[in-house]
C-alpha cells in the first residue's frame, strides 16, 4: 500500500512532538514517540523507516566449518534458511543477522570470495538486511579487536565486511542504529548494534547516546553473548545496557540457539556455521502482538518445528 510522502512526514512531525516515559509503554500510544531521525518514507530501508507492524527475522552464524575453505561455504543451508524467511506470512520487514559470515585467514584473499556466496544465498530473502559485526570480520579471535587505532588494525576481513555489508545499507562504521516507527504513531524502536570486536572510546560514547533515545522498544545487536566476556567490547557495553531500558539483546557467536530471560537476550548462531548442540539449523521470528507485547518465535529451518517461543513487554520482561 503507498501513501503520499507528504502524509508519512506528518506522522512522524506529529508523533515525534508526542511525551514520552524512558521506558515506554507499548500498550498506549500517547507514549510512542517516533525518533525524529527515523526515514519518513514507508518500509524498512537505510536508517530505518515508518511500519505497518515490527515483525523481523533473525538469523546468524553463517561461516564455513574450516578457515578458507570457501568451496564448502554452507551456501545450501543458508539459502535453505533466508528461503524460509522469505516464506513467512506475513512477511518480515527485514532480517538483522548475528556475525560470523567469514571464516578466512587475513593473509589470504578469501574474504570476498565467501561473502558473495552468502550475499547469493541472502538473495532468497526479498528485503534488508542489517548486519552485526562479528569476530570472524575482524581477525576471527574472540579476542581481536579492529578498527582504526585498535590492537587488530584494519585487517582484510574487516575492511571488506565493512565494505560489501555495510556501506550498502549506508552506514560507514561497524556500529549503528535503525530507527523504526508506526505508521499511525503507536510505538517506536530502535536497532542498535554493537560493534564488539572494534569497541573503543567513541563508540561507547555513541552507545550512551544512542540508548538515551527515548523509544517504545528498544533492541540491541551484539555478536558475543554476555558470557562471550574476553570480546573487548562485551563487558563494557554490558555495564552501558544496565542503565538503559532494553527489550530484548540478540546475539550469536554460539553455533546454537538460546534463550536467557535474565539477561534478556537470545543467542541466534544457527544460521549455517558447525552447530555445537543438538539444536537444528534455523532462525528467529520477533513481531509485535496487538497488545504492545513482543512475541519471539525460534524455527526448525527444515521442518518449520518451533523450537522455542515466548514473549515479553516492552522493557524485556516476561507477562
């Protein structure tokens, strides 16, 4: 359905002037508040954009088994997988994915090679997808830490990562939001994602500016889990998220799938890399229901099996 421009630029003129609480209140729409960055245009696209409904998949990790052994990428799972995705009625707006599309030394020139057979595969899917930095775009040491001033440098993984993931969804460093309203003004959200293989100083900087934005929903992308702790930028993001609101932490790293209601987060890493449990291949459904809660679905990529389900409010508790 197309609505004329004018008429998406009033609803976020008109709704970003609403009050809003810190933490929202997803069942009344006197609380939303549209980010007044958030594209005035309909549909999910660079930075964002104005929603009919939040329902978005979830996928991750999608690496090969051994380094530079591009001729067995899991091209076949993964293209299995966004297939899948892309079947689901309704249909998502988008995917976000956990990391790990690479598994490559950064003296060789596998990077782009492998990249392109999972940009093939992703292919299935017919929208955006938003990525998260994962370790294996760094150096592929849990431990490593890229970027310009950092211990691992500009390393080949990462400057091309950077360059056939990102830059096409416009952004130019491996951190980031996506702002997110609905179109009739009822909530708001934001996608942060964190960069925790290329954490310094500026970019906690951003990501306390980024989670004092006030919005109805918040969603944060990290690669590692909050056990993950020998990443550099998981402890120190860690302590920046327990002073904001926080609906739900998606994660991969782990080539399973998980759920930690303690920590509001979900560990996605099913997406094609080696498994490390007896969880199948799969991929994750999060949609807002009618009554402003948010209801996370996880998929048996094959059989469609739902493996998990739950939900949660606004601020990541259980109803």
């Amino acid at each position: 359905m197309t609505r004329p421009l004018l008429a998406l630029a009033a609803v976020v003129a008109i709704a970003g002037c609403r009050a809003s609480s810190s933490s929202g209140n997803a069942g009344n729409p006197a609380d939303a508040w549209v980010p007044l960055d958030a594209p005035a245009t309909l549909g999910a696209g660079n930075g964002g954009g104005l929603l009919d409904e939040l329902r978005f998949a979830v996928v991750g990790d999608t690496r090969p088994a051994n380094l530079d052994d591009t001729a067995h990428y899991p091209t076949d799972i993964v293209g299995k997988i966004f297939t899948a995705v892309e079947a689901e009625r309704p249909h998502p707006a988008f995917v976000v994915t956990t990391g790990d599309y690479m598994f490559a030394a950064t003296t060789t020139r596998e990077q782009a090679p492998q990249l392109d057979l999972y940009l093939q595969a992703r292919a299935a899917y017919h929208g955006i997808v938003y990525p998260a930095l994962g370790n294996h775009e760094c150096d592929g040491y849990t431990k490593s830490n890229c970027g310009f001033g950092n211990a691992t440098g500009m390393t080949t993984n990462y400057t091309t990562y950077l360059q056939r993931m990102v830059e096409p969804i416009g952004e130019h460093r491996p951190y980031f939001v996506e702002r997110f309203a609905a179109t009739d003004g009822s909530w708001s959200a934001k996608f942060v994602f964190i960069a925790a293989n290329a954490w310094n100083a500026d970019q906690a900087a951003w990501l306390e500016l980024a989670l004092s934005e006030p919005t109805t929903y918040t969603f944060v992308l990290r690669h590692e889990a909050h056990y993950s702790d020998t990443a550099p930028g998981v402890t120190p993001s860690a302590a920046i998220l327990a002073k904001h609101p926080l609906t739900l932490l998606i994660v991969g790293h782990t080539h399973s799938y998980e759920h930690y209601p303690a920590y509001r987060e979900i560990v996605v890493g099913n997406g094609g890399a080696p498994l490390t449990s007896g969880v199948n291949y799969g991929y994750v459904i999060v949609a807002r229901s009618p009554d402003g809660q948010i209801g996370v679905t996880a998929y048996d990529y094959a059989t469609r099996a739902i493996m998990d389900q739950f939900a949660v409010t606004a601020t990541g508790v259980t109803p």
